[in-house]
C-alpha cells in the first residue's frame, strides 16, 4: 500500500475543509456575532487547538486505524454500527457539499443551467476522484496548495486595501452573550473536526509518522484560524453587516468589485476555478472515507468497488436536501452544525475519554527501536 506524508496530509486537510467555511460559513457566523465574528474566530484557536489534541491522542493510544478502532473501544455491534453511521454521514457531507456549490452556480454564474445537470457534472468529478487513489490525490494537492492559498491571501489583503471602512467594525465587542459565544465555538469546532478524517488516513503512514499526526492538525489550524479571520474581518470591513446578510455570496461579491491596478479585473472567474478544485478534493476524500469505512466494516477487497452505488446515494442526497436557497442556509446554519458536532466532537470525546486509560504505545515503540538498533 503506498504511503502519504505529513505534508501531504496537511495540504488534503486544507482542501478539506476551506471551500465550505469559505463559501458558507461566514454568513452563518454573522448572522450571530455581527462584526464581531473575526474576534471569535481568533479566539477558537483555543478550543480548537484541544479539539486536534483529543485527535491525535486517540490516534496514538488505539493500535487499529478507524474505523477498527470503534470496535475496539465500543465493542463490536455497537461499533460496527457507529461506523456505518459514520459512513452515512460522510456521503451526507458529499451530498451537502455538491448542493451548496450547485446551488452557488445557480444563484451567482449559471443562471439558467437546471440543478441536475450540474449535480451530474460534480459527481462525475468526484467519481473520477474516487476511482484514483488518496495517494495520488495527495501527491497532486501539494501543487493545488501552492497556487491557490497564495493566490487567496493576495486577493484578500489587495481587497481590504481597497475597500477597507473602520466604521464597519464598530462598536467593538457590542451585544455580545456568552451563549452566542459558544455556539460559535461550537460551529467553528465542527469546521475544524473535518480533520477527523485524518483518523482514516492513519491506514495510510507508518507508525513514526503516525506520532507526528498532530503536526498536521495543528499546521491546519493556524493556517484556518488566520486565513478565515483576515477573511471576515476583509468582508466586514468591505461590505458591512446588513449588505453582508443579504448576498448570496459575500466572498464573490467582494472579489468581483476588486481589481489589480486599472487593468486586472474580472477577476472572479480565476476564484471560481480554484473553488471547483476545492469542492472536488472535499467531495472526493469525504467520498474516499465513506467508501473505505465500508470497505473495513464489512471487509471488502477494494473500496473502489462501491463508487458507483455511492454515487446515487450522494446524488439522491444532493437533490433531495433542499428545493431552494433558503433551504440551503437552514441547512447550514442548523442542520450541519448539529451533526457535525454529533460526529466529529461528541463521539471523538467519547472516545477520548477510553483512550485515556490506554497504555502509551510510544514508550513500547521506542524500546522495541532500541533493542533493534543494539
């Protein structure tokens, strides 16, 4: 089986979870915290910071990969069970994931274009992503990484630089309640806990690598912490709150009003490009974890296998989440939040808390290094 790097993992981690918190998420943090959701999002360095400390002990102290490993902290029916949960959930994110991009298409670019027609065309490139290997996927996203992450973050310091009004911002820190605060951190939290598929990518690295796991995680985390808090404090500043709930698509309204000097504009279509690539390596790994759970749970000889079934599944999925846009932000702003936090911190914790009490595999692993090396 061929292997991936930390580096490797880290740039799939990224293109993992930025195209959502990107294209989504900043509206629904808005809507609860005003102009003071870039603080917020400084500060959930903190819980997330413990959220990839409790990954990468569960890692370390449980011997088998996911999802073996809820088999051998739940037993086996239970176990098996959460795991196919699991699966399900990750081609309900597939699913979530196309609509959301399918229905940005619609509002903003493709006006005209049927839903269907779309869907098809996302699930082909998710397909085609699936039949390759997560190998070659992570091979591939080093280049991904170092042409669009540049590429954003110039975009956004030229954007603030141009548009930039303090009187956006304030009042500083104003209505703010301690229970809007930790649904935040609760939000921001099931963002970050997409990392959790790192738990599958554990099949894929050797046990030295495996210790250096929180590296990526915590790589993953300064860059999101700062990227998407420069990000909202650029479109808050730019466009102010009440314009801000109201877009469609903040980010891309931000983008189609900047320009480069007084001869680079239209500059829109280059940031739609990239996000098809994003939104192709977030269907296609969370597509990848739901096939290779199965693959696991019910020991089959390829995960491969499945793609074409999934496919419907995710495809079925995508149509039947929401007839319209509306649909699309309660889906985002309550749904998703729930379950993402169900999934990626509720249960982890869970898990946690069994893996506490386990021997470190670290201290035996360097005797055992030791005694080779005499």
């Amino acid at each position: 089986m061929d292997k991936i790097n930390t580096d490797q993992i880290t740039s799939l981690l990224i293109l993992l979870v930025f195209p959502l918190a990107y294209l989504v998420e900043v509206q629904v943090l808005t809507d609860l915290l005003l102009n003071n959701t870039w603080i917020i999002i400084l500060a959930s360095i903190i819980p997330g910071y413990f959220l990839y400390y409790m990954y990468g002990q569960i890692i370390i102290k449980n011997s088998n990969p996911f999802p073996e490993l809820l088999n051998d902290n739940f037993g086996m029916i239970i176990g098996k069970a959460i795991a196919l949960l699991y699966s399900f959930f990750f081609f309900l994110t597939c699913g979530y994931t196309v609509r959301v991009f399918v229905e940005f298409t619609k509002s903003n670019l493709l006006i005209h274009t049927p839903i269907s027609v779309m869907i098809l065309v996302f699930m082909f490139l998710g397909y085609v992503g699936n039949k390759n290997s997560i190998t070659n996927l992570a091979r591939l996203c080093h280049i991904v990484i170092a042409i669009v992450v540049p590429f954003f973050i110039i975009i956004t310091l030229i954007s603030l630089i141009q548009s930039f009004r303090l009187d956006n911002l304030q009042p500083f820190l104003y209505d703010l309640n301690w229970s809007d605060i930790l649904v935040a951190f609760f939000c921001i939290c099931g963002i970050l806990g997409k990392g959790m598929v790192v738990f599958i990518f554990v099949n894929f690295i050797d046990f030295p690598v495996k210790l250096k796991i929180r590296s990526s995680l915590y790589k993953l985390l300064i860059i999101f912490i700062l990227t998407q808090s420069i990000h909202v404090f650029t479109i808050t500043s730019s466009i102010g709150v009440p314009l801000l709930n109201i877009l469609s698509s903040p980010t891309l309204s931000l983008i189609r009003y900047t320009h480069i000097g007084d001869f680079v504009q239209n500059i829109e279509i280059f940031f739609v490009a990239f996000w098809i690539i994003g939104v192709f390596y977030s269907l296609s790994i969370f597509w990848f974890a739901g096939n290779f759970s199965l693959k696991l749970t019910f020991k089959l000889s390829d995960y491969r296998i499945l793609s074409a079934t999934t496919a419907l599944l995710i495809a079925l999925i995508s149509i039947l989440i929401s007839p319209n846009n509306l649909g699309i932000y309660i889906w985002s702003s309550k749904i998703m939040p729930v379950l993402n936090g169900l999934f990626f911190i509720i249960i982890p914790l869970v898990l946690f808390v069994f893996s506490w009490f386990k021997p470190n595999p670290i201290q035996s692993y360097n005797s055992i290094h030791k005694s080779s090396n005499n």
